[in-house]
C-alpha cells in the first residue's frame, strides 16, 4: 500500500505544495512544529534514509538547505532545524523547522488544527523567497 507521501506526490492527497523536482518535492506539514513547517520527501518510497540511493539523500539536504534560507528570509528565525525521525511514516522525509527553541522539536506540540489562511499565506511567501532565490523548482499546485 502506497505512503500517504507517495499518494500527496501523486496528487491524490491535497497538499500545500512549495517544491517539485525529479527526485523530491517539499510541502508544508498539516500539523506544523511551528510557522512555515515543510517535509522534504523523496519521490522513491524508501523507508529509512539510510536506505536512499547515493544520490537521492545528498540532493534532500540541498533541497532542505534551499527551503531553510527561504524561511530565514521569511520568518526570521533563531535557528532552521532538521529532523530525520522517521517513525511518523514509513516514506523518508526530513522536516525542516524554523525554530526559536530545542523545545519545538516535540511532536506534542504540533498544531492539530493550523490556520488554513496562514498556512496559505506561508506558502506564498516562501515560494516568493525561493523564487527571489533564483530556483525553478518551485511548484504552482
């Protein structure tokens, strides 16, 4: 049975989607740790990112990368953070977070029911940055 991340990459789940390339797309998460939350997934349904294709988990973090300095421009941050937990879904992600605190890394804290007109409104605006940024991955579903 398809991860509810390879059913979202085809379109079969709405998403608030912010990247689309070759080997990976980027979203926002519908239960953010804070504003501007994003997963980075690969396009394979590989489990665990030890597992990935050589090329597959250095092309995440150049993308994570990309995303982090978009919601540095964005939210003004104290810190961008990486999480690679992989007990949420079984389909590698890496979440990137702007964080002001360690204390932002717990799952408990995720917001059930965000705003959809901030989470809107998010996207915009770190689809402007990576735009401003110069890449061409960006998506416009």
């Amino acid at each position: 049975m398809a991860s509810i991340f390879t059913r979202i990459i085809a379109g079969e789940i709405p998403s608030r989607m912010l990247w689309e390339d070759d080997l990976c797309v980027s979203f926002l998460d519908v239960r953010p740790l804070a504003p501007g939350h994003c997963l980075v997934v690969p396009r394979v349904e590989i489990d665990q990112w030890v597992d990935l294709p050589a090329d597959v988990g250095p092309h995440l973090m150049g993308v994570a990368q990309a995303i982090g300095l978009a919601q540095r421009a964005v939210f003004d941050p104290a810190r961008v953070g990486l999480l690679v937990a992989g007990f949420e879904v079984a389909h590698t992600h890496v979440h990137v977070i702007p964080v002001t605190s360690m204390a932002q890394f717990d799952f408990a804290n995720a917001d059930p029911a965000p705003d959809q007109v901030a989470l809107d409104t998010h996207l915009g605006l770190l689809r402007a940055a990576l735009t401003e940024a110069g890449h061409r991955a960006v998506s416009t579903r």
